[in-house]
C-alpha cells in the first residue's frame, strides 16, 4: 500500500533520514522504532508532504506521492495524528472533529460524527467545549478521531503515547488495536513494547536509517533489541 525507497529529507544543513526504506502492506500494523532522534517522526512528515525529502521515492497505492504537498496527500486517504496532537484549542471539540472531513464531500458526515461519538463517549461529553480544555488524554482522543472524520486508507500516528499518563496510554493502545481491524496502520512510537506488542512487523531505526527490521514478535525475542529499545526486564 505504501512503499518507501532510499528516503533522504534534511532539515538544512542537518541530514535526518539517510536512505529509509520500508513497506506498508494493506490491512497491517507496521511501526517504526527507535530512541529518540532516530528519524522517525521525519519520515511520518516527509511522507505526509509536511518535509520536503531531498531524494527518494514514495509510493501510495497507485500514485507517486513524492514531494507532494500535505493536502494533496491527505485527499488520497494517507492521514497523519501528529505528535503532540495539534489540536485546534479555540474551537469546540466537535468543530475540530468536523474539520477533520474537510477533504470530503459526501452525505454521510454526520454519520461519521455520530460513530465517533460511540466509540469515544469523552468526546460526545465534551462536543460544545474548547478543545483546548481537554486533558492530554482527551486531546489524543480528539486528534485519533479527527483523523477518523477523513476516511482515512492509511493512518499514521506520531507517538500517540507521548505525555500521557500509564493508564491513559493503556487506553490509547487499545483504541488502536480496535482500529486496526478497520484500517491499515503506520506507527511510531519511542514506547517500542506497547509498538511491538500492537504491530505485524517493524523497522528499527537508528541515525536517520534501518538498523533492522522483522515481524514485531520476532524483534521482541532478540535480546539486542530488548536491550537497547526496551528496556531490560526487572
């Protein structure tokens, strides 16, 4: 669904991916792991069309996306949860929820809405509130279902666990793995565990490369990647 080819985006003098390459195969999980400044969220921004990539390829379904602008991609179907959420705090919850279907133009919105408000009942709790005022939580929940309102083929989420409190990514993770069933799915995530125990198969990254790459329960067998991305068992 999604093919990645020798990827090279730099922000200036600073090279952030050099040479990524990876796949997205229709109906899976697939994450991107790593510490901290490994490339991750530049990848997920290079493919969204919000960083230009120097060289390289991107391919989505049919069509070579490579350079294309952010909403020119996201009228494909490849959608993007950012880090940090970008919730739009000066609207209401259900404004940004609304914008989220800004790209369609069809009869069933409302239906979305009202499905998005059944799976998340904060969101239908809080619809006329500034979104601004939501906890971190519910922000996450807001930006997941924005996403949703887009239809989207292929979502990407950028750390969604990021800031949370333990039993608020609890409860992330497994939105996610409902969504799953529903939609095909690229993630990144610095809590590599929780990514592993969710995906079908993952890529390592380290300094703006794949390092290794394997079905996500085979990589949480290797003990070298236990070490260095998990954390040692206590």
């Amino acid at each position: 669904m999604l093919i990645v080819r020798d990827l090279h985006s730099s922000y200036g003098a600073i090279a952030a991916l050099k040479g990524v390459s990876f796949e997205v195969p229709r109906g899976s999980v697939v994450a991107l792991v790593g510490a901290n400044g490994a490339g991750k969220s530049t990848a997920l921004n290079t493919i969204s069309g919000l960083l230009r990539p120097d060289s390289g390829s991107i391919r989505f379904e049919d069509h070579d996306i490579t350079g294309w602008r952010a909403d020119r991609v996201t009228s494909l179907g490849l959608v993007q949860v950012p880090e940090g959420r970008q919730v739009l705090g000066g609207l209401t919850v259900e404004e940004n929820l609304r914008l989220g279907a800004y790209t369609r133009n069809d009869s069933e919105i409302d239906g979305d809405l009202a499905e998005i408000y059944l799976r998340f009942d904060i969101l239908k709790k809080r619809r006329i509130q500034l979104a601004e005022l939501l906890s971190g939580g519910e922000q996450q929940m807001l930006a997941l279902g924005r996403a949703l309102m887009s239809r989207p083929k292929l979502l990407m989420l950028d750390e969604p666990s990021l800031g949370l409190a333990p039993l608020i990514v609890q409860e992330v993770f497994r939105i996610i793995g409902e969504l799953k069933e529903r939609t095909t799915i690229l993630l990144v995530e610095q809590n590599a565990r929780k990514a592993l125990q969710l995906a079908d198969y993952a890529y390592v990254m380290e300094g703006g490369r794949v390092a290794q790459e394997g079905p996500a329960s085979q990589l949480q067998g290797d003990s070298r990647i236990v070490e260095a991305y998990l954390g040692r068992k206590r």
